[in-house]
C-alpha cells in the first residue's frame, strides 16, 4: 500500500503549497528550469537542501547521495556516474552560477566510513562509495589523535573540503570557475541546533552564517 503519510502530505501540499505557487509552476512547466544553485546534498531525511534554504520550485538543482560526496572526474565507461552525470546536466546544460557541497552534523555515511562498519550487504556498496573520502582522512592523520566524535567532526569537514577540490578536476567545471561563471562553496548543517556553517574562501573555516541559532 502506497504510504498514507504520503497521501496526505501530498493532499496538503496541493491545498498549500501548489494552491499558493500555482502560476510559479505553470510558468516553469511552459518556460522550463533554469535554477542558479546547485545543492550536492547527502540523503540523510534530515537535511533537506529545500527545506534547509527554503526553497521554492525551479531554484535549486539537488543531487543526492550518501555523504554529499563528489567523486573525482572519471570519464570511463565501466560504472555508473550518478554525480557526475548530475553535475554535467547542472553545469553544461542548466548553467547554474553556483555549486554548493552542504555536508551535515551527524553523518551515516561518514561514521560509516570512520568506524570501518561491517557491510550491510554482500554488494558492500557503501564501503566502496565512501572509500573515495580515504585521501580526507588520510589528510587528518591517525584517527588516535582525536576522541570519536571530534573526528567524525573534522572528516565531515574534511570530506567537503575533497568534493570541493573534486570538483575542479571535472574540466568543464575548472574552465567555468576560471572564467568567474561558477562558484563553488563549501556549507556544513548542524542538525541539532538548526546552524548552518559556510565555508570562507579565503581562510577555508567554515563560519555562522546570518542569524542562525546558537
Ligand atoms: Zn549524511
């Protein structure tokens, strides 16, 4: 049976939402999307990017995965680049001006990884997706340094950093970026307290933004 939290979410987003925005949606419908921002977000249910930065239909292009990763540019044709296949369609065809990574407090994929978790499955999927934030860890040293929560910590940061500097491998992105097209941006969601963190180009710390709670 179809969720019937489902059903009424969607009974009463048709009476809100889409009752209020009904012209917004007609007009991306005949005109098409032509989002400026780029949101690669993780899947975690908690960390929304529409939700997040309240948004509305048509403005931000999401691509979702376990640990908001992007994964160096790998042109080959032996596996599938569900990332990267969304960041060419963001890039080349959307031309959006921004590309956001939003790493989040709390993150499976990343404990995941920090804990060396057993599989969940025989496929072992995700060891291998996250095996890609291995080059953030190794950056950070012997995970003895740290207490368990602190380095979780500091590798999610540090795997937003990688995906930053994964994005400048993908050619089409570099070009964009050195010809002041794109930008890229680092943001962090701290789940608990609603706060959410960007990262300062210059220094690479990542600080409040606005007036977000403490
Ligand atoms: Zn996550």
């Amino acid at each position: 049976m179809f969720p019937e939290r489902l059903t009424e979410g969607y009974r009463s987003f048709v009476e809100g939402r889409f009752a209020r925005e009904r012209s917004r949606y007609a007009m991306l419908a005949e005109r098409g999307q032509q989002p400026q921002i780029m949101v690669v977000g993780c899947v975690d249910s908690r960390v929304s990017p529409e939700v997040i930065f309240d948004a509305a239909p048509g403005e931000i292009l999401v691509v979702r995965n376990v640990a908001n990763i992007v994964p160096p540019y790998q042109p080959d044709k032996a596996t599938q680049h569900g990332t990267s296949a969304a960041l060419e369609f963001g890039v080349q065809a959307l031309k959006v001006r921004h590309i956001v990574v939003l790493g989040h407090a709390q993150c499976g994929g990343i404990r995941f990884f920090a804990q060396e978790s057993a599989p969940l499955s025989q496929g072992d999927f995700i060891s291998q997706w996250m095996s890609q934030i291995a080059p953030a860890a190794a950056a950070l040293g012997p995970h003895a340094r740290y207490d368990a929560e602190a380095y979780q910590k500091r590798l999610e940061f540090a795997s937003v950093e990688l995906s930053l500097s994964n994005l400048m491998t993908f050619p089409w992105v570099k070009e964009k970026v050195d010809a002041g097209q794109l930008e890229l941006h680092g943001a962090y969601f701290g789940v608990a307290a609603g706060r959410l963190l960007v990262r300062d180009p210059a220094s690479g710390r990542f600080e409040p933004v606005g007036d977000a709670p403490v």
